[in-house]
C-alpha cells in the first residue's frame, strides 16, 4: 500500500501508465483495421504510416515511462515505500487535473520547442490530458480506455 505522502512524480508514473495503455488499444485497433483493409484500397499506404506512427508514439511513452519509473523506484528505496502503479491514487478530481493540465501548458509555452524541459512538460500535458479525459468521464458515469 503506498502511504499518503507519495512522491511528486507517482501520479505521473500512473498516468503515463495509463496513457501507454490507451495508446497500445489505439495501435491495435489501428493494424487491426489495416489488416483488414485489402492492400489495393488506397487508405492502405495510410493506414501503414498511422501505425508506423502510433508505434513511435507508443515508444517514446515508454521511454518515457522507464525513466519516471527509475525514478519512482530510487525514492522508494530511500524512504522504504513499496507500492503498485494500480494502487497510486488515480483519482483527482477533473477539476484538478483541468487546473494542473492549464499551469503545464503555459509553463510549456515559456520554454524553448525541443528543449529538455519543453519535452518533459509535454510528456506532462499529455498525460494530464488523459487523466483529466479519465476523471471526466468517471464523474459522468461512462467509461473510456
């Protein structure tokens, strides 16, 4: 069980988590469909470059993903904590996440295209956008990957 202090950088581990696997369902459903589109059919060649480029994407949350995750697991080390990404605390109000997603994306406007920070703050708007999509439909009482 994590303990209520849990660390600054969890929740983004629990969304990026999310995110991958909202983006993995988009990259099946997309080979699925390009399967079973006939290679003559003139979205074929697009459909190829759509899952070439959700299998990019897919990588990079990845990347993105180990790197947040190592981090998560030396703090935990240090403090003795011990915990699962499923029991980090998904549950932000919309509100919240909608507040959080706003102050990332003008830190994001501030900074430098491409730069180290402007990449790590858009890994964070994204993850904010799925979380708060979550926590959106979660309070209308529908469900979404």
């Amino acid at each position: 069980m994590i303990p209520p202090e849990t660390s600054a950088l969890e929740p983004d581990l629990r969304a990026i988590s999310d995110t991958f696997l909202v983006q993995l369902d988009r990259l099946t459903e997309l080979e699925e469909r390009k399967r079973g589109t006939p290679v003559d059919d003139p979205a074929f060649p697009q459909l190829a470059r759509d899952v070439e480029d959700a299998t990019r994407a897919l990588l990079t949350r990845a990347a993105q993903q180990t790197r947040t995750a190592a981090d998560v697991h030396d703090a935990a080390v240090s403090d003795g904590t011990t915990g699962t990404i499923e029991e980090i605390p998904a549950d932000y109000s919309a509100a919240r996440i909608l507040a959080l997603w706003r102050d990332t994306e003008r830190a994001l406007a501030q900074e430098l295209p491409g730069s180290a920070a402007a990449v790590d703050l858009e890994r964070r708007a994204s993850a904010y956008r799925v979380a708060y999509q979550r926590a959106y439909d979660t309070s209308r009482g529908s469900s979404r990957p």
